[in-house]
C-alpha cells in the first residue's frame, strides 16, 4: 500500500477521542466545505505533510503499547475525513490485532462501501453530523447529507447504539437551537443514546 498523507499524529490524548489513552492520527483529505472548518490543514498541499503506510503508522504509535492497553485506549483515525481511507484502517487493525481500541471521528459522508469496509474492524465511532436538516447541512458544509443518513441508520443497526457517539453542533449564523433539538429528536428516534450537544466557537468578525 502507498503511503497516504497525515495532517498529524498526536499522543497521550485522554477523554476526548473515545476511551483511556488515545493516539489521534488525522488524515488528510475531506469531501465538506465547512464554513467553520476547524481543521483547515487537511485541505492545503500535502507535499509537505507526513506520509504513512499501515506498517509504518503502527510502528510510529506502538511506543504507547503499554498505555492503550492499560486504559483500554488506542488508535483514534480523525483528519479530515479517515473514511477515505478504509482500506489502510483495515490494514491497520490486521497489525495491532484486537487489543487496543480503534475509533473513527468522521462524518460518515462517503460512499456506503467505505463505512462496510471498517465496520467489522472499529469498535467506535464518532459522528459529527452537523444538522439533519438537508438544507441546513448543505448550506453549511456545501454537500448534501444523504450518504450521512444512510451511513449513520447502517452504523446504528450493525454496532449498536452503544458504539456510537452522535455530536451536533449549535453552528452561529447556520442553525438554532429548535434546528438542534429537531436533530437530536430525530437521531433518538433511530436510536442514539450518546449524544454530545455542544457549540461551535467561532472567531469573531473584524
């Protein structure tokens, strides 16, 4: 496999990217445009940017062995968008094997064989759906949000709901706080259990 480019590897995470110690590894690459993109560098040139394989990647984030499986933590794929990548994710989890947790922070808009690709190999999933509302989610991330719905119902159906942690952002200028609730009504309605309500800070305008 090539080696695909990283926008950064960061250690020794706690609390924010699923369980115990974490290693968040960001992709570089997104389908969105986000207005408020917090994680701009995964769109700039990637000539620059550190490129891993599988096998090189597990041998970068090994050091933290002993921490992941104390914490029941362990690799967390961020970016961008890690789901453009399912096939080096696979990989990944043929190498470290089934003792260190993997978790995936995306927003599950790619194609449905993408998410398939990963499902038997993650343990968790972080969702950033932005707004369920379809106009509202192309306004703001300039793509339409159908692959998102379908990923996310498959998701709910073949790990349970207690694999995955839906966030849904108060977004200034974009939705308000019936949008959210009509969001997070509709995301309990299929199921969702863990739902993490938070707002976007957004710098202000000069």
């Amino acid at each position: 496999m090539e080696p695909v480019p990283f926008i950064g590897v960061v250690r020794h995470r706690i609390g924010v990217d699923g369980e115990g110690v974490t290693t968040l590894a960001a992709f570089h690459g997104c389908p969105l445009r986000c207005r408020y993109c917090l994680n701009s560098a995964c769109f700039g040139p990637s000539e620059k940017l550190p490129r891993y394989t599988p096998e090189s990647l597990f041998e970068k984030v090994r050091i933290d062995n002993l921490y992941f499986l104390a914490t029941n933590g362990g690799v967390c794929f961020g970016g961008g968008e890690p789901l453009l990548y399912p096939d080096f994710i696979k990989s990944f989890r043929g190498l470290c094997g089934n003792a260190w947790k993997l978790t995936i922070e995306s927003s599950l808009n790619v194609p449905p064989k993408s998410l398939d690709t990963v499902l038997d190999v993650v343990d968790d999933f972080i969702v950033d759906v932005k707004d369920l509302n379809p106009a509202i989610y192309k306004e703001y991330t300039g793509c339409g949000n159908d692959n998102v719905v379908a990923n996310l119902q498959r998701l709910i159906e073949q790990k349970g709901p207690e694999h995955v942690i839906v966030r849904v952002p108060l977004i200034a200028d974009y939705n308000t706080e019936e949008d959210r609730k009509a969001t997070v009504d509709k995301l309990r309605g299929w199921g969702v259990v863990r739902i993490n309500k938070f707002e976007y800070i957004v710098p202000s305008k000069k």
